[in-house]
C-alpha cells in the first residue's frame, strides 16, 4: 500500500486493499455511518434510505456492502484523503491504517478498538441508576455486588443491573422470584422444560414456536397454569456474543424499570447460557405487522380495531418518551396485541435513555435500526426522540394501506415513499386505503393520514411530540365509536 497518497482517487484501489477494509468495516454494519457521513459537493447527504436498501441487499447475494459502497462513491473522483477524512471522524483507525500506515493518527492511536462506548459514559449513557451483579456461588445463594460503570475522570456515574445464574449443566435448579417485583430468574433446564425441549415446530403443527427474526426464535412455553412467550436470543451477523449480553441486560433493565398498560411486561430471564432468554407475558393476536398481512389467514383488522390499536401503541410510545427513554426501533413487529388488542410497545434492546425530565439529543457512532423506518438523523448517527415519532409515521401508513413497510417487488419498494405519490397526487388517499378493512369513512383517514404526514416530516423539529400525535388518535377513536 506505499504507493497510496491522500490524492490516490478510492476508484483505483486494489481490490486487496478494498477487502481489507470491508472485513473491518462489514461487521455491525459498521459501513453504514461511513456512508451516512458522504456527502454531496452541495453539502447535501449523497446517500438515502434506498440506498441503504441496495447496499444491504448484496449480504444476501454474497458481497461486501463496504466494498459495493466504495465502488459507487468512487465514481464521483472521491480520494482516499476524503475517506480517511471519515474514518478518523468516526474513530476507525485501523481502517487508516490499511490505506495510510504512515498517517500520524496511525501512531497516535496505535491499537484504538473504536465502539460506541467510546464516548463519555456521561454523554452517552445520562442517566444515573444503580447496577448491580447478582451471582450465585456453589451453594446457589445469591449475592449482590455492586459494580460501577466509570466515566474518563474514573468517578461512578451510573450502575446497570446483571444477572447471572450458576450453569444450567450443573443440572436443574428451582427458578429465583422477587416477590416485589414479580420477576423470575430460570434456569436454562426450566426454559428447556417449559418449551418442549425448544420445539421448532410451528403451533399449528404441535410444536412451541411462535415466530422468529434476527434476535433468534420466540418459543411458547407454560408457567404453571398459564402460556408465556420465551425469546432464546441470537447474536446478529457480525456481533459477538458480548455484544448479544449487553444488548440483553439493556433489554432487562429497561423492562423492569418500566411498567404501563401499553408495555410489554416481562415476566423473567435466564442469563446461564448462552443462549440468553427472556420470558414475556404472551400476546396471543401476535403483532401488528403480522394481523395487517392477515397471517395464518386470520381477518383483516377492522377500523376501529386499528384507531383502538394506533392509541396504544401512541400511549406506550408517550409512557416511554415521558420516562425518558427512547426506543430507537418503533415498528409494527415490535407492537405486540393481546386478546382485547390492546397494544404493547416491545424489543428495548437498542432502547437509551436520557437525563431524568429531559430527551435530549445524544450522538452515537453505530447506527441502529430498521431502515424502513429511519428518519433522516437516525441515519447520521442522532439519537432523539423525534425519530421514533418519525417510525411511528411509517406505522400509521402501514395500518392505513395494510401493506408492509418494504417490499422489493413493488414500485416505490419503501411505503415511505409512496406518501410521495399520495402528496403529488399520483395516487389517492382512497387507492391507498387497505379495502380489506370495515368500517371506515373518508375523513376519518384524512385524520390519521395528516398525523402520518406530521410525524414524517423530514425535519425533526417540526414534527409533533408523541404526545400532540396521542391526543390526535384519541380524538378520532372516540369519533370512530361514537358513531
């Protein structure tokens, strides 16, 4: 690589060198702030969602999105000095070593691992709450320690609570319960019991599974007199299985902190393995995305079954904001019904939180989340609770048309942008609406598509509060069963 200079155009790398990059880049998707952060000559970002899309779409064809990434940018003249510019910005040292062994960052950060942890625990993670580690010694009594998370000045600004049980291959042991707070801690042979040995089969064929995604696989399990959802957690492609730990004890933390009709409650946790598994209260309707496809050729929701669903949904989305935390992966998958179809916000693995009162914006280098449903300063990196109000836009329009929020066969593939066609007026709001559905009257749709409207606008300060979006939905459920 001597013969590479900041004026070397990206176009002209080796392929060598391309994949070197890629193999530190690819993982996490780490590329994805590296593209968010190309810009235009004019200032503007170079890249958009459906970029995204494209470039994530070549995992599934065996290519690197890093490299695919670097051969449409190297069509615009860009130079490796533009690239390093980016790498250094997003702390990627051993990315500039590849290209520029000599470059004095190089030796300045010499062995640098970048995560996103590498902010100050105090911009990062605000607020403060106390950690705890339970463990069990060999007699299986638990034991507190605390376990402080320190910032750059070494002083303890927040504690997180761990849970970690004895090895479920010392054989079975009884499960742990907080009377106070109603939680259990299993162990790994209770889960394996309580799911018929985790049976892979479907429901409708006798087995216990219930659904799967990147996570892992939902399995229905029994608690004594009653069904329980247990989520057996996977590590997503390129994530190890630290990353899948931190993930999980977020995901616990936060459901335990919280408790409001429009959450998802959990009821328990296994930590023995891997795998790591979380018990939650089962939602027998599924969820949303999957009662708007009908799956298993259940009925089409009706209107006011959808009003009644986007009020839940709004309150526990207002329940979260209000306690300051910030979801970061609002979807229809993540918005569980039970019988009544009262919803349930769930999935806070990559939920953070802000100061106590406050939802500020914070910065991360990983970006996260469901493109489909991103907003335009998630994909920058921006963490704020205007996003999720954004995702909650994309939701309204999936429960209006009752399509899914992506599909590659249709034209436009992102539901996103069909509100383009809606506004231009090359489709009506009546072509749009899913005509499965009963009940309903124009202006009703009008209603909630301007809440829909609202919630996409491109710039997060003009969209409303999730609050303001509530007392909208609220409004025009009561109008729906008043009539």
């Amino acid at each position: 690589m001597s013969d590479v200079t900041p004026n070397t155009p990206v176009r002209k790398l080796r392929y060598s060198a391309l994949r070197a990059l890629a193999d530190l880049l690819d993982p996490q998707d780490t590329w994805r702030s590296i593209m968010a952060d190309i810009s235009r000559p004019c200032g503007e970002p170079r890249y958009t969602q459906m970029h995204m899309r494209r470039f994530e779409a070549c995992v599934l064809q065996g290519k690197s999105p890093t490299m695919e990434l670097l051969f449409d940018w190297g069509t615009s003249d860009c130079t490796v000095g533009d690239l390093v510019e980016i790498l250094i910005r997003h702390q990627l040292f051993a990315a500039v070593t590849v290209l520029l062994p000599d470059h004095s960052v190089c030796h300045t950060h010499t062995g640098s691992v970048w995560c996103e942890e590498a902010a100050p625990a105090s911009a990062v993670c605000l607020q403060a709450c106390e950690i705890t580690q339970t463990v069990e010694d060999n007699s299986n009594k638990p034991q507190k320690i605390s376990k402080p998370v320190e910032d750059d000045s070494n002083k303890p600004v927040q504690e997180q609570e761990l849970f970690v049980e004895p090895d479920s291959s010392s054989g079975a042991q009884e499960s742990s319960w907080d009377s106070s707070q109603g939680f259990h801690t299993f162990s790994l042979h209770e889960l394996t019991a309580m799911t018929q040995h985790w049976d892979e089969r479907p429901l409708s064929d006798g087995g216990c599974r219930l659904g799967s995604g990147g996570f892992g696989v939902v399995f229905r399990g029994r608690m004594g007199d009653k069904h329980v959802a247990v989520k057996k957690l996977n590590p997503l492609d390129g994530s190890s299985y630290e990353d899948l730990r931190k993930q999980f004890n977020q995901e616990i933390q936060t459901l335990r902190s919280l408790s409001h009709e429009n959450v998802l409650r959990v009821l328990g946790c296994s930590c023995s393995g891997p795998p790591l598994c979380v018990v939650f209260e089962l939602m027998v309707n599924g969820s949303l995305l999957e009662r708007l496809a009908c799956a298993e050729h259940t009925p089409a929701l009706t209107w006011r079954n959808r009003c009644w669903i986007t009020v839940g949904a709004a309150r526990g989305l207002s329940y979260l904001h209000t306690h300051a935390h910030i979801h970061r992966d609002v979807k229809s998958a993540n918005i569980l019904l039970d019988e009544g179809f009262v919803a349930k916000i769930s999935d806070f693995g990559l939920t953070r939180s802000a100061a106590a009162g406050s939802l500020m914006t914070l910065q991360t280098e990983r970006i996260v989340g469901t493109t489909a449903y991103m907003a335009p300063e998630a994909l920058r990196g921006e963490i704020t609770a205007k996003s999720d109000v954004f995702s909650f836009g994309v939701v309204l329009l999936e429960v209006l048309s009752g399509l899914p929020p992506v599909d590659e066969s249709r034209d436009p593939a992102l539901l996103l942008e069909m509100k383009d066609d809606l506004d231009d007026e090359d489709l009506s709001l009546l072509d749009f609406t899913d005509r499965r559905m009963q009940d309903w009257r124009t202006e009703e749709l009008q209603i909630m598509y301007e809440a829909a409207s609202q919630c996409l606008c491109q710039k997060k300060n003009k969209r409303p509060a999730i609050a303001q979006v509530l007392s909208v939905l609220e409004d025009l459920h009561q109008k729906v069963i008043s009539r």
